[in-house]
C-alpha cells in the first residue's frame, strides 16, 4: 500500500485546506518557511538555532579538552562557544590544540554563514512591503440610489495615500451541474469604484445587484443552502517604499446583513478639510424606507 503522508495545512482566510499526498518540499523552501513565520515564531527560530550551534561546538569543546585555562564543566566549553561564535575573544582561554583550532576554525565560519544569512533574513522581514488596509467585519445587501446593492467596506489605516487602487470581490457557491454532482464556482462580481487614482482614507465598495448579477434573486436560505462566500481584495501602490502590496478579506453568508448600508463616517469640518471617523468603519445601520422603492427585510 501506498504511504500516507501527513497533512500539510495551508490556511485561506477563514478555510483550512489539508494537503494529503503531496511533497513537503525542496531545501530550498526552507527560506519561504522562515519568512512566512509571525515575528514571535521569528524570534523562536532565531533562539533555537543560536543556541542549537553554541550547545554543539560548547560540546565539542568540552569533549576535546584542547581549551588551555577552560575550568571543567560543560558551562564554561558552551560559553567559550559563544565568545567565540561572537568573535569577542576576551583571552581567557585560547585553543591549545589541533583538534582545538580544527574545531574554533569550523565555528568561526559557520558563525560567519549563521550572521550572513539572519542578516538578510531580518532584513527582507523589515523590508518586505505589507498593505494596512482594514475591512468592515460584515458585507450589507440594501438598497442604495434606489438598487440593491450589496456593499463592503475598506480603509487605508496608513497615513500617506495609496496610489492606483483597484478593488474586487468575488461570489463563490456550490452549485449542481448536469452530471449530478455538487461544484464550487467562482463569480467576479462588477464594484463601484473599481479603480481609484488615490486612496487616502476610506472608501464603500459596491455593487449592483441587477438582472446579469449572480446575486440576482438570492436571498438568506439560497445563500446559506449554497454556502456561499465572498473574497474581497484590494491591491494597489505603496508610494513611500515604491512597491505594490494587496490586502483580502473573506466573509460567509452569515456576514450579510440585509437591509443595512454603512453610517457616513465623513464630516466637513471647514477649510476645506474632511474628518473621517475610524471608530465607526464597521458601524451599520438600517437603510431608510423610501416611497415606491422596497428593500429586503432584515432577518432576526
């Protein structure tokens, strides 16, 4: 029988994929892994490993008794690792040996390699370009101008605009095909505004639900029975460190709240200026009733 190989997780969003069957990797990957880790883990890794080759060679030391003035005790061989690891030489000890200087050589170029490498490690980190952008915690499906709409969110929690950014969302929901079987689609859903030259503050996304929208006609049950979800993602242009970044945001069907729109957040405050409430980025509220218009009741 064929070896089962352990799960590999691999998370979306809110969704965990395990890969089953498939290759850990390359060597190489090693360098992906160690960027993708959150700066705690970072930190970890950067201990673990210091420590991995200061116990090594403090063991060598210790077993070879070449260190000339080293008092007895495995401490002292790990900590005459480290200055030397550290290339501090304070002139305590000093190898006395040839086996000694075989293995202070040996670390020294290691050591040097280890620098090199968490080096640019800890630099790519700082310098990796990452996108600030906050999305609303809920999507709303309500009328807007007189159409249902459904409408999300987003904000540039940066404090300099964000050049060329372009805004999408897309339906995906399980739908039956004639062979009898069940499939996930993907649908790109049309939003208004779709691309804006700046974005300094925050913006609601739309998008119109008519008669060509694959929203046309659902409703709460249908989405909910579909297990529909919605995945949007802006990408745009960090002038500061001239580099594109994007920032995405998954929601279920048990994010929609119908019959709402999202409070203004903007008020005038003279001179030309505009204040924008951050505190108030997820707040909603109930859309106004409007004579000749109607729209979806808002669930329990």
């Amino acid at each position: 029988m064929r070896r089962r190989n352990a799960p590999i997780p691999i998370r979306s969003g809110r969704t965990e994929f395990l890969k089953i069957n498939a290759a850990r990797g390359g060597w190489r990957d090693g360098y992906h892994w160690v960027l993708s880790l959150n700066w705690p883990q970072f930190a970890l890794f950067l201990l673990a490993s210091y420590l991995t080759i200061n116990l090594l060679f403090g063991a060598l030391y210790w077993m070879s008794d070449g260190i000339a003035d080293l008092p007895p005790g495995f401490p002292y061989a790990f900590f005459f690792s480290v200055e030397t690891l550290a290339t501090v030489g304070y002139g305590h000890n000093y190898p006395a040996t040839l086996t000694a200087h075989v293995i202070v050589t040996i670390e020294i170029f290691i050591g040097m390699i280890w620098l090199a490498v968490i080096t640019g490690l800890i630099f790519v980190r700082f310098a990796r370009p990452t996108a600030r952008i906050l999305f609303s915690n809920s999507v709303t499906i309500g009328n807007h101008d007189g159409k249902l709409s459904l409408m999300f969110r987003v904000a540039n929690l940066r404090h300099t605009s964000m050049a060329d950014a372009r805004f999408r969302i897309i339906l995906s929901r399980d739908e039956p095909v004639l062979e009898g079987e069940i499939i996930r689609r993907f649908y790109p859903l049309k939003v208004y505004p779709a691309h804006m030259i700046r974005f300094p503050a925050a913006l609601v996304i739309r998008h119109t639900i008519e008669q060509d929208s694959p929203l046309h006609g659902e409703t709460a049950e249908s989405l909910k029975k579909s297990d529909a979800f919605f995945l949007a993602s802006v990408t745009s242009y960090e002038e500061v460190i001239a580099a594109s970044v994007q920032s995405q945001q998954d929601y279920t069907y048990a994010d929609i709240r119908w019959g709402e729109r999202f409070v203004d957040i903007y008020e005038e405050v003279g001179d030309g200026k505009l204040q924008v409430d951050y505190g108030r980025i997820h707040d909603t509220e109930p859309v106004p009733a409007v004579s000749n218009l109607s729209i979806l009741p808002r669930e329990n």
